[in-house]
C-alpha cells in the first residue's frame, strides 16, 4: 500500500509520499523516491508515484525521470 498526498494553493504546490517499496524477493526498502520535481516554460511541476515500480535495481523516481 502506498501512500500519495498534495495540496495544490494559488501560490504553491505541497506534495507527500511515502519511502517504502517492496524489491526483488519481497524485501521491504525504506529509501524509494517516489517524487519527480521538473522545470517548464511556464512553471514547476511534481509527480508523485504510488503503487508496483521496482524495474530489477531501479525504483520509480528514477525510471521516471
């Protein structure tokens, strides 16, 4: 299970996830980066990721970016 949360306001963007993930075997991890922050021509933007993501080694902030 996963947890994704973000607040959107006229002058910023919060956003929250969890660390957790699951890896090759079963094994709980506590060091996923589930947000991507990245930069427009008119703005900031945040991803956030929650569910399955694992790809071998690589965990979603990463693959995502």
């Amino acid at each position: 299970m996963s947890l994704s949360v973000s607040i959107a306001t006229p002058h910023s963007i919060w956003t929250l996830t969890d660390r957790r993930i699951t890896g090759e075997g079963g094994a709980p991890s506590s060091n996923a980066c589930k947000i991507v922050g990245f930069d427009s021509t008119d703005g900031v933007g945040l991803l956030s990721y929650a569910g399955l993501g694992m790809l071998g080694d690589t965990g979603p902030g990463d693959w995502v970016a």
